[in-house]
C-alpha cells in the first residue's frame, strides 16, 4: 500500500492507496481541493465538512451528466439504422429472387 498526501482547503490529509494509483489520488485531491477553494470564495463562513460534501456534490454531478452525454453520443441513429435496414432488406429480396421458382 501506498501512501498519499493532499491538501484539501489547506489542511493536508494522509491517504492509502494501491501502488500505482498515487498520481491518480494526487489529481483527483486537487480537483477536488479547488471545487473546494472556489466554494469557499463563493460563501462565508461555511465549514470545512460542509465544503467538501458540497464540492463532492457538485463534482459527483458534472460526473453524472458527462456519463449521460456520452450514453446519448452512443444511441444509434434512429434513421441512418432504418437505412442500413431498408438497404439490407433490398440485398435480401434481391438475393432471394435469384432462387425464387420462376
């Protein structure tokens, strides 16, 4: 197990980790440190637990809505499937009219 340290508003933290991911745990503490800076900019007198739960939120949230995004980038084109239908649907009947009893 590997050992990182980051800062959150200031405070360091001492964290565990796999050995490999340090740089992962690194950058996602930073990320999170400056949600947290920028809702302490935003708020006075809001505690550090407060802090970090709402920038967690609010990370957790751009989260969900770049997974959703990239779900809809995924569905298929309703029409251009319906083409690619109707072009094998004509090779099909094509093909079967070559076998078809005359």
């Amino acid at each position: 197990m590997a050992q990182v340290a980051i800062t959150i508003n200031g405070k360091e933290y001492s964290l565990s980790c796999d050995d490999g991911q340090e740089e992962r745990i690194r950058a996602a503490g930073a990320l999170l440190n400056a949600g947290v800076g920028e809702l302490a900019n935003q708020m006075d007198r809001v505690n550090d637990l407060n802090l970090v739960v709402m920038a967690s939120v609010l990370l957790a949230d751009d989260l969900i809505r770049e997974q959703a995004a990239r779900k809809q980038e995924e569905a298929p084109d309703l029409e251009e499937l319906a083409m690619a239908l109707e072009y094998l649907a004509d090779k099909v009947e094509s093909v079967a009219s070559r076998f078809a009893p005359e």
